[in-house]
C-alpha cells in the first residue's frame, strides 16, 4: 500500500508542472500577430487578442498559439503565393540574360548582313553600277532568304543558293542580249544548263560552303538560346504541390503563430523544405548542363570569324561574274548547242569591266572585336547559368536561414527554436525519398518538367548536328500546345496543383525530436488530473491509516 502512495505522488509531482507551466501563468498577447496578419491584408475580425490552444491547427505545431484554422490556411497560401513568386522572379532574371544574348547576336548578324550587301554594291565600279542594279533583287532576294534563315524560317539553304545562282545566270544572259527576244522557255533552258556550262566556276561552291558552315551555326545557336529561355518559361510556372504549400507554410508562417516572428528557419532545416518542394526541377541539371556546354561548344568552335565569312560573300558573288564574263565564247557556245541559237551575247567593255575587290578590312575593321566579345560575354553567362536548378534551394535560402555563430542552436527547427539534426538531401526527385520536410511520390514526377527535360535534349542533339555540318530544323516539339499559364497559386490553385500533388511512398519518415502533445487544452482543463490523482492518493492514506 505504501508503494501505491509513492507511485501517486510520483505521478502528481511529474504531471504538476506540465499543468501549471501554462496553466498558471498570464496568456501572452497576440497583438504582433495581429499587426503582422493585418498587414497582410487579412481581416482582424477572428484573430484571437491572446493565445489560445491550438489543438484545431493542421499544419503548425499544436501548442498554444496566436492563429486560427482560417489564419493558418490563409498564411499556408500566403506562403505559396510568396515562394511562387521568388521563383518566378529567377526565372525572370535567366529568360533576361538568355533573351538579351539572343538579341545582341540577332541584332549583330542583321549588321553584318547589311554591311557584306553594302559591300556587293561597292564591288561594282561605277561603270557596272548598271549591272548591279538590274540584278538588285536578286541579291537582295539572297540576303532576306539568308536573314531569315538565321532567324528561323523555314527554308533550305542548298534550294537558296542553287536558286540564286540559276536567277543570276538568266538575268545576266537576258541583259547582255537585250536586242533579242528571249522567251521564258530559254530562259529557263539557260538557268538547267548550270551545272553542265559551270559559268561561274568553282565560286557557287566555295559560296556554298562558306554560307552553310556560317548561317547554320548561326541558325542553331539563336535558336539555342531561345528554346533554352521558353523552357525556363515553361518551368518557372508550374504550380507548388499541396505539400511543399504545408511545409513552406510550416518554415515560413508558423513561427508567428508560435509567437516567436524573429525566429528564422535553420539552413538545413530550409535546404531539405526547398529541395523537396523543387525536387522536379533539379532533374532538368544533367540536361541543361549539358545544353549549355554544346552551346557553348557552338559558339567557341563556329561563331568566332562568322563575320569575316558573311562579309566575304560579296567576294564570292563578284569572282562569279568576272569568271562568267571572261569565259562569255564558250558559254554562249554551250548554251547555243543546248537551248538553241540566239546570236552572240554582247561583251560591252563598260558592263563587263571588274572592280577591285573591296576587302573585309576596308568596311568594317572591328567586327573581329565585336564577334569576339559577343562570343565572350555570352559563353561566361552560359557557364554561370550551368547550375542553376541545382543551386536554386541554396539561392533562395540564402536571404531566409539563420546563420552566424551560434545561430543553429537558436534556429527554428519547424516545431521551436532548437537545433536541425536530420541531414540535409540530395538533389532531384529519387533523393526525396526520405525527405523530413516534404511528402513527395518518386514515382510520379511532374509531367510538364519531363517534357522540358526531352526539350533539352532534342535542342542539344540539334546543335550537335549543326556543329557537325547538318542542317537543322527547330520545331516547336512541346506537348502543351499553349505553353502558357499564370503560374500564380490561388487558394485553390495551391490545394488542387494537378501533377505535382505529393502522396505518401510508404517510406520511413524520421523524426528528429519526440512529438509534442497532440491534444492540448486549456489552462482550466489542465488541472483537472492533477487534482483528482491527488484526491486519489489522499483517499488510499485515508485507508491504509
């Protein structure tokens, strides 16, 4: 009997304090919660003026508190719109930087362009201004085919030159034989008779290969950039998961419920909740990486002394001409022979006298400059973006975690203000199997990143090709035809996140400190079963005696 009399105090003096901790003492004011949660824009109507028990709350701890179920869930999505927005904002930025390089590369080539068919019209001497203007349209018939090309049209380079060359022919046989009347049948015999006559000798082929190795490498690097900035678009706006909303909400918000608003979350306590909630988007590292080194490849190997190339094409054009004029018997035989007789083409001195060659450094002297530190700005931007989605939790962390010296013993761990024990994941969705933080599903990874990552992957093979030589067409290959979408999280939009709600995988779940009491009550009720264990142990001495 003694012993039950032991036992029974035991349990009153151990259940005493638990009870008159709190029950005892004043309740705190809720009145930096109040001006906080008003702020925000939130109604005061419901918002306790004091603490209350919080065994009604979902997502934060359920000790006393400062918040209602309406203020949690209003916070929870407060949290999601909030963390939505950061990444919107670095997308943001990255799009910038890939769109500002595709636009000074865009912006360079038109120059030159213009430049090299500023350089066509020089290389004809005054007295062959005439042929120049006759066939104007047919040069610039080249150079938009070529722009346009570059800008991603959809169009076949060996079709544009073989066409260049075949109008070019007709037009030159039609001016030296204006006295005769040349019908569209001869014309056309003429323009067939190319590849037998060779009029223009080996500089179709010369033009040929400098203009496929220039514009293709050109095509697919601009195109590189601009499928790499829509995929970051794409990604940028896929909604947070029902589970990352609950543990932003738990590392963001609840410290304020707690009454505790300066607590700032612990850094790898932060590290786990983000590389959960971005688990998806680190899988697209292995890809992008290699994305960007291609691109880089591309720029490096292909870009540097395009513009000597573009700038060398009225060279070409011209040596084709004077090869033409100064074989004119022989052609004009063959094409009699072929086509029919027409009489003998006219070789007037003042039509046919060749200009001295306008060279690259007579017209623009510091395009070598130029390309090179295009070249150079963009493959140190390139390199810099090489991690991005892998780096992307530490990002974000970094503005938001505790840090300094002793800061991991006062953090907040998502439950108080103590040190973080489990240890920190590793990037992608595989590595979130035991996450702490956040509830993920290996198993069903977000459709819309996956089609991203195949996007990375057809663009990389694509510049491969055109770093190899072969011509490339960059079609839009995307599953979501729209590619649109707020990407904003609404109350709803955050609880009903299609593709990326997470579920349970069964897995272990570790949890680093022993769970608090899930049902606690009020400072009255608490005193309850310490008084009735103390009646009990007084009604057994009562007997004993």
């Amino acid at each position: 009997m003694e012993s039950l009399i032991i036992a029974a105090l035991a349990l009153c003096s151990l259940t005493a304090p638990a009870c008159g901790d709190k029950g005892t003492s004043k309740a705190r004011s809720c009145s930096d919660i109040r001006q906080f949660y008003g702020g925000k824009g939130y109604s005061l109507d419901n918002v306790p003026q004091s603490e209350i028990s919080g065994e009604h709350l979902r997502i934060c701890p359920q000790g006393y508190t400062c918040c209602t179920v309406e203020m949690e869930g209003n916070l929870a999505s407060l949290s999601c719109k909030e963390m939505e927005g950061l990444l919107k904002d670095a997308g943001r930025a990255l799009q910038t930087s890939l769109l500002g390089q595709h636009k000074a590369f865009d912006g360079f080539f038109l120059d030159l362009l213009n430049c090299s068919m500023a350089r066509l019209q020089r290389s004809f001497t005054s007295t062959r201004s005439l042929l120049h203007l006759m066939n104007s349209q047919v040069f610039s018939d080249l150079y938009n085919d070529l722009s346009g090309y570059c800008r991603g049209a959809s169009i076949n380079l060996e079709e544009v030159l073989n066409e260049f060359w075949a109008k070019l022919l007709e037009k030159l046989v039609y001016q030296k034989n204006k006295q005769i009347s040349l019908g569209e049948d001869y014309l056309e015999c003429v323009s067939k008779q190319i590849e037998t006559i060779r009029p223009f000798g080996e500089s179709p082929h010369k033009m040929s290969v400098v203009v496929t190795r220039t514009f293709l490498a050109a095509r697919s690097f601009l195109q590189g950039l601009m499928k790499s900035a829509e995929v970051v678009r794409k990604v940028s706006q896929v909604p947070l998961s029902q589970a990352c909303m609950r543990a932003m909400m738990r590392m963001t918000y609840c410290p304020h419920c707690r009454g505790i608003p300066s607590a700032r979350p612990c850094a790898n306590y932060c590290s786990n909740v983000m590389k959960g909630c971005l688990a998806n988007q680190a899988d697209l590292n292995t890809e992008w990486k290699h994305l960007v080194d291609t691109m880089v490849n591309v720029a490096e190997n292909r870009l540097i002394g395009m513009d000597q190339m573009i700038l060398s094409l009225p060279d070409h054009i011209s040596e084709a001409i004077s090869t033409m004029m100064e074989k004119i018997d022989i052609i004009n035989a063959k094409l009699s022979l072929a086509c029919g007789e027409v009489g003998p083409i006219s070789t007037e001195g003042e039509e046919v006298s060749t200009a001295g060659r306008v060279t690259v450094e007579d017209t623009l002297g510091d395009t070598s400059k130029n390309m090179i530190k295009l070249v150079s700005d963009v493959t140190t931007r390139l390199r810099a973006m090489q991690s991005h989605w892998v780096s992307l939790p530490n990002v974000l962390c970094s503005d938001r975690a505790a840090y300094g010296a002793g800061a991991e013993d006062k953090c907040w761990n998502g439950i108080n203000r103590a040190r973080y024990l489990p240890e920190v994941m590793g990037d992608g969705l595989a590595n979130q199997i035991n996450n702490p933080e956040v509830e993920i599903d290996i198993t069903k990874p977000d459709m819309t990143i996956r089609q991203q990552i195949m996007q990375l992957k057809i663009t990389s093979n694509r510049l491969k090709n055109a770093l190899n030589g072969f011509d490339v067409d960059f079609q839009d290959t995307s599953d979501d035809p729209s590619g649109s979408g707020s990407g904003s999280c609404t109350d709803q939009s955050c609880s009903q996140s299609p593709g990326l709600i997470a579920t349970s995988t069964g897995g272990p779940v570790f949890y680093p400190y022993p769970p608090e009491n899930k049902k606690v009550t009020g400072s009255a009720q608490q005193s309850v079963p310490s008084i009735i264990i103390f009646l009990l142990s007084l009604f057994i001495l009562l007997l004993w005696r």
